[in-house]
C-alpha cells in the first residue's frame, strides 16, 4: 500500500498537488473573468434566448420539466460556490429557467379555437387587418368568427378584384374553404402551424365571390391605423408604379406585398433583401432627418439657441418620430429591434453617453424576448440581431476603430478609408448571415458585400430623402417629378440585385441542417463578438464544428409530404417528381430541403417505370437497390395486380389508405400512417426516417385541438 501511496506522490497528484492544481486553476479563472467582468451582462439575453430555445427543441413537457430542474441546479450550485463564477452560473440558470418558463406560459396564454380538419362554411366577423398582396394579385383578410365557429381567427385569400372593397373595422361576411393550419410538409420544411399558433390563426383558406360588406369600419385606433397604412402603400405603389412600387411602399409601410416574386428572389439573392424589411437603415433614416432637422430649425431662433436644450428637445422629437413610424410599419420584429436600439440611442446623447454598444443591442434584445419570446426562432429576429451585433463588435475591436476612425488626410484618402469599412463591415455582416440565411432558406447570396456597398448609400441618401420629399409635396399636387426619380434610382436597386444575383457563383445552395449544427454555429459566433481578448477565437471551434457537421449531413433519398400526394426523389443532383402536375410551391420546397436546384418528372428519368396510376422506381445507392412503388391518381387498382407490386417493393406511398394485403417490404406511406406522422425524409443508405411529427414533438400547434370543432 505504501508503495502505491509513493508512486503517486511522485506522479506529483497527491492531493496537496491536486489542490493546488485546483487553486492555480481557480485563480486563472477568477483573473480571466475579472478581465471578462463588462462582458456579463451581453450574456443575460443569451442564457434568456436558450431556455426559449430548449423549449422549441425538446419535444416534450417532461424534458421541459427536466430543463428547468436542470437550471435550477445550476443555479443553486451557483449560489453554494459563491465568487464571481458562482454568480455567474446562478444568474445564468435562473435567467435560462426563466426564458424556458416564459415562452412555455406564452404559448398556453395565446391558445386559441383552431380547426381540426377541411371545412367549407360561412364566416361573419369584424376584419381585423387587411393583406394586399399586390405582387400575386390577392388580398389576404385576417378576421375573427362571429358565427358558426365563434373565436375562430381566419385568414382568407381572395383575389384582387373580389375584394377590393374590404377595409380593417368593417364587419363581413363571406364563403371559405378552410383548413387547419398547415404543418410542415416535409421535414425540413416552413412550419406555419407553429407562427399561426402564436398569432391565434385557427384556419387559413380561399375565398368564394366578394366578401359582403354588413357595416362599415368602425373605430378603434388599430383598424384605423391599418387603414391609413393600406391607403399610403396603395397610393405609393400607384404613384411609382411597376415592380419598383411595390420596393418603394416597402420602403416607407414595411409592406412587402406588392414586391414581385421574381425581384424578391433577386433582393434575397443579392444580399439586399433586409432593404425590404422596415429595420435600423430606415428607422435610422427616419429618426436622424428629424433630430437634425428639429434642431437646426430651432437653431434659426436665437432665444431658442441660447435658451433650450436643443440636443434633448431634438431626442423626444426624434423617438416620437421613431414610435410613429414603428407602428405605422406594422410593428414587426426588425422594426421594434430597431425602434427600441433608437430610443436608447437618443437617451444616450441626450446624456452626454456613447450610445451604440453591444449593451445596447444586448438590452434590445432581452426586451423582445420578455415581450415576445417565439421571436428568437423567426429568420427576422435572428438576422436583425446578428447583423447589429456583427456591426457593433467589430467597430469594438481596437485595431478595427483605429484604423477606420477619421484623421486628418487627402479626400481620396478618406473616401478610401471609408470604403474599406463598407467592405469589411459587409464581409462581416455576410459572415454571420451566412448560417442563419442557409439554415431558414437554403440559399444565399456569395457578393451581399459588394452589392451593399452601392445599395446602402443608395437607399440611405438618394431613395429614402427622395420619397420622403414625394409625399411631403403630394398635398400640393407637385409631387410627379420626384416619384419619378425615385423609380428611376430604384430600376437602379433592382438592376443591381439581378445583375449581382446572376454573377456565376453567387447563390449557394444548401441542404436541410440539423438543428445542432445551427446551434454550435451560433454559440460559436456569439463566443467570438461577446468575449474580449484572444480567447474569443475559442469560439471558431464550434463554429467550424457545426459548419461541418452541416456541410457532411447526408441529403435524404426520398422526401414525401404529409397527405402523401407528392414523392420526390433524389438522385443525380436532381429531384424527380412523382406527378407531372406539381406547383411552385411543392417544387420550391423540394428543391430548397435538397439543395437540388434541378426539377423533373419522375416518369422522364431512366431508373422508373411509369404508368398512369403508379410509378415504379429503383434506387440505387452504395450497390444496393431500394425499390419504390408510389400510385399517383385515384384511379381503383386491381388486386391482382397490387398486392404483387406491393410484395415486391420496399417501400409503398400513396395518398389513399391502402388495405392490409398490400404488405411492402419495408414501409407503407399510405394515409393511416402520414396522418400520424406527417411529411417523411428517408435516407436509404442508414435506413433513418424523419418525420415532421417526430420533429414537433407534443408542442401545442403538433396536438391540441381547443375550442369548438365544426360538426
């Protein structure tokens, strides 16, 4: 025993060796977080936004459960350990529990009556708001039923010309087909079930004839203002005319309806399609003309001059300004980011304060997600904060503020020097959009920064102040050659994000990624701006992890939507489609999971048979051949000659309920087993099936029906 005891000690891990091991540690811990200290608090919105985050990844509400306990445990452990570490892991887990807490509350309170299956009835109710979607040639009417289904909110499309007349606050009645909130259709997909719950949208549907006018709008501060902002996106629409009126009325109203498909695809192609979104540019934009302006004319006055707080009397007109046109842009995320980002801005110097920080942008953030917590999981909340905080903390760097703050030197010098701070910010600011922009969209644009550098400025200084001088001068009937510069510079914008979209290399397509990818991502990401000193480059570890693990995850074989209607399968770089008749949005979503960017039928390709009612497909993949069989009508198929196919398939798919005898060899996708599991992925070479129930687990848009069910 000794002699063990001996040899240990002299390994040097007795435990006096240990325990100053642990000391030493200790000690370089204590000194690193002391180093760290200003940083905590940009960590308090971070551990807030992963309890909410664990709640949309864990499917049940005993992991729920288990999560919370675990952050309680955090936290007291925190409290019993004490120092500076200490507190911190008791901050974190208590703010972590609370986040969890939150967004789990949110999603019971906002529960609200919801279909459960098709239906084609009446509805009677007060309109709420109203879509025009000027681009598709529909407007969309949000309203609440009055009648057979009372508490239903609905959103219905109906085309241009039949609902022409409809206005937020009039009460209508009209004739839908609804149906349940759509689920994703495959996994992978768009999950609308998950934002209508947490808009209270129990049916969604199209509607038949013109909507009847029953009153006219009625008062309420929310349905007037709705209608003011119809009216001024109509009249800027009309004004400008073509596609760049529809880019103007975003512009000013954040309504992005009129906006054509096609240059929409554009503007995500070319990395500008945060122009689109009223966000920081424009509330900026907004917020700087009217304190500056305030305070020069303010300024003419002597006694003012002398007299008055220009500076803060400039601030409060300025944030009146701001709030005004936050929600008269429909108060969405990137709009309140930004409007909340201005108002703390203004306090700042109305202060004397440095106002743009990572604190700011840290503040802004935790007070949306108190408010609204299911805005982390939206592309919108993510890019609008991903994009300040890349801003802000690389203007944080010292080597950065150095090098770009402004000196004494030649003009060109100093146009120079400004440049290459548009160019690098927008390298940044494309980096960390990067992920964020594959892992909601599939796709993104490779030259965002150097068309950013033209579209900003332009936007900023020419489009805007153009258009804000329209409407200044629409009252007095000399508005006609201003509207038309302003759609000569955005022909300009357009042109840009096309010509820069088409430029070989520019969109990378990119597969479905896993969530933890996506996750180690952004942990990683957030490591490297909220950390100072050297050991913030610890966190390209698990960014380069993550971005790893999404390039090698494997591309599924056969993808199959939830009702079983459609089947594509992969092979050759191409999806093949089981049915020749097949929308954009089906070959949309099929070629955006795959990262495909080539569609064609089915029966066109060499490795299947098809007939009128089925196909018959041989996938092969490492040496091995996986057969399919898919019917593809409606068609009665005789026994005798089923059952037979059915036996000597793999895997069998079809959107009818198919009888026991059709025995596959491996799986039967028929509408027994898709109405319990949703849209499928397969992977054949490791035999692993997704489902879009698998991926919602028991959240409340996956299960709950609540309210009273049409009969």
């Amino acid at each position: 025993m000794s002699s063990i005891a001996s040899r240990w000690a002299q390994t040097g891990f007795s435990t006096v060796g240990a325990r100053a091991l642990w000391q030493r540690a200790r000690s370089l811990a204590d000194g690193w977080l002391t180093e760290q200290a200003p940083q905590f608090a940009l960590w308090l919105p971070v551990s807030l936004g992963l309890g909410v985050a664990l709640w949309f990844v864990l499917p049940s509400p005993g992991l729920w459960i288990a999560a919370l306990g675990a952050f309680g445990a955090i936290a007291a452990g925190g409290s019993a350990l004490g120092g500076r570490v200490g507190r911190l892991a008791l901050w974190f887990g208590l703010v972590a529990a609370i986040g969890l807490a939150l967004v789990w509350m949110r999603a019971e309170r906002v529960a609200a009556p919801r279909l459960d299956r098709p239906v084609t009835t009446s509805v009677t109710g007060k309109v709420e708001r109203v879509e025009r979607l000027v681009g598709r040639g529909v407007t969309r009417i949000t309203l609440v039923d009055e009648g057979e289904h009372p508490g239903l909110r609905v959103r219905v499309s109906f085309p241009d010309s039949d609902a022409a007349a409809v206005q937020s606050g009039a009460r209508i009645s009209l004739r839908a087909r609804l149906m349940p909130p759509a689920p994703a259709s495959v996994p992978g997909g768009y999950e609308f079930a998950r934002l209508a719950w947490f808009k209270g949208i129990g049916a969604t549907g199209r509607g038949f004839g013109e909507p009847r006018t029953l009153s006219p709008p009625s008062g309420g501060f929310w349905a007037w203002l709705d209608r003011v902002r119809g009216r001024l996106t109509a009249h800027v629409q009309i004004s400008v005319g073509d596609a760049e009126g529809g880019v103007a009325a975003s512009f000013v109203t954040g309504d992005q309806g009129g906006v054509p498909d096609d240059v929409a695809q554009a503007l995500r192609d070319s990395g500008l399609t945060h122009l689109l979104s009223i966000s920081g540019l424009h509330v900026t934009a907004v917020v700087g003309f009217v304190m500056i302006a305030t305070r020069r004319l303010l300024a003419l006055s002597m006694h003012a001059a002398t007299h008055w707080h220009l500076s803060l009397i400039g601030a409060i007109a300025a944030a009146g300004a701001g709030v005004g046109y936050s929600l008269l842009a429909g108060g969405e995320v990137p709009t309140v980011r930004s409007c909340i980002a201005a108002l703390l801005v203004l306090l700042g110097l109305a202060l004397g304060r440095e106002a743009i920080t990572l604190r700011l942008v840290a503040a802004g953030a935790f007070m949306i997600l108190l408010i609204l917590p299911e805005a982390l999981i939206g592309a919108s909340f993510q890019l609008s904060f991903a994009a300040v905080t890349a801003i802000v903390a690389l203007h944080e760097v010292p080597w950065v503020r150095e090098r770009l703050m402004r000196r004494e030197e030649p003009w060109w010098a100093a146009f120079l020097r400004l440049l290459a701070g548009l160019l690098l910010t927008g390298i940044v600011v494309e980096a960390a959009l990067a992920p964020i922009g594959l892992y909601h969209f599939n796709r993104m644009g490779a030259y965002g920064a150097f068309a950013n550098i033209i579209a900003i400025p332009l936007t900023t200084f020419v489009i805007m102040p153009l258009e804000a001088v329209a409407l200044l001068l629409d009252p007095l009937g000399l508005a006609g050659p201003v509207w038309l510069l302003v759609k000569w510079t955005l022909s300009l914008l357009i042109a840009l994000a096309e010509w820069t979209a088409t430029l070989p290399g520019g969109v990378t397509l990119a597969p479905a990624m896993p969530q933890a990818a996506f996750g180690l991502m952004v942990a990683g990401g957030l490591w490297l701006v909220l950390w100072r000193g050297w050991t913030r480059l610890a966190g390209v570890v698990p960014f380069m992890a993550g971005a790893m693990w999404a390039w090698v995850s494997p591309v599924p074989d056969i993808l199959i939507t939830g009702v079983g209607r459609h089947v594509g399968v992969v092979a050759n770089g191409k999806v093949h489609l089981l049915r020749t008749r097949t929308g954009d949005y089906v070959r949309d979503l099929m070629s955006g999971v795959t990262a495909a960017p080539d569609i064609m039928p089915l029966q066109d390709s060499r490795f299947a048979r098809c007939g009128r009612d089925s196909c018959v497909a041989d996938i092969w993949k490492h040496g091995r051949r996986l057969r399919l069989l898919a019917t593809r009508s409606s068609v009665f198929i005789d026994r005798r000659r089923f059952e037979p196919a059915c036996a000597d398939a793999d895997i069998v798919v079809s959107d009818r309920r198919l009888p026991y005898w059709c025995a596959p060899r491996w799986l039967k996708a028929d509408r027994t087993l898709l109405q319990r599991t949703g849209g499928l992925a397969i992977d054949t070479s490791t035999g692993v099936v997704r489902s879009v129930a698998e991926e919602n687990g028991r959240h409340p848009w996956a299960h709950r029906r609540i309210g009273r069910q049409p009969q």
